[in-house]
C-alpha cells in the first residue's frame, strides 16, 4: 500500500467521523452524545476491520500470500515444462546415459539411508 493511499483512507475515515456525527445529529442525538455516538461507531469499524486483518493473517489467505503460492505453482510448471522440452531435444544415446546417472545416484542415496 502506497503513502498516498493511506493518506486517502485517513481521509476517508476523517470524513466518515463527519457524517456520522452530522447523521446522529440529524438522528436526534444534541452536542457530546452526537460525537461519542460517531466516535464509538468509528473505534468499532477500526476494531471489525483489524480483526478481519488478523484472521486473515491467521488462516494464511492474506494477498501477498495467495500471491506467492499462485507464483510458485506457476514456476514449478514452467521449470518442469522447461527440463521436458531439454531432456526431449537431447539425443536418444544422451538421454538414456543421463537416465542411468541419475538411477545410479537414487541407489546410493537409498542405500546410504
């Protein structure tokens, strides 16, 4: 989140505080009730809004998360798709030679287990 739209959701919660104020006005409520009324009613859309932050958090499905498992899901295909498409241009004789390696090195680290 960039500076400038902080400074944007500050105002905007700066100008909710005004109409709720001038809303509970309007409602009936006169001088102090009107502002604590707004000011409790902001104070309860900041504690809603921080606990849907941390339950989030908590569950894991916050953006830069989901972000990075779709990235990591799309890298392992491509790298796959990638080592295919070498492991296929190589010659019949190469691929056979470095299918043996690699079955010879799964031995050992089996039998070193």
């Amino acid at each position: 989140m960039t500076r400038g739209r902080v400074l944007l959701i500050g105002l905007a919660v700066l100008a909710l505080g005004g109409v709720g104020l001038l809303g509970f006005r309007a409602a009936g409520l006169e001088g102090f009730s009107a502002g604590i009324a707004a000011q409790a009613l902001l104070v309860m859309i900041v504690i809603i809004w921080t606990g849907s932050y941390l339950f989030r958090v908590v569950t894991g499905n916050m953006t830069f998360m989901e972000q990075r498992r779709r990235y990591r899901a799309v890298y392992d295909e491509q790298t796959t798709q990638d080592l295919e498409a070498r492991f296929d241009a190589l010659p019949e004789a190469e691929q056979q030679e470095l299918l043996r390696r690699i079955g010879a090195d799964e031995d050992k680290s089996t039998a070193d287990s």
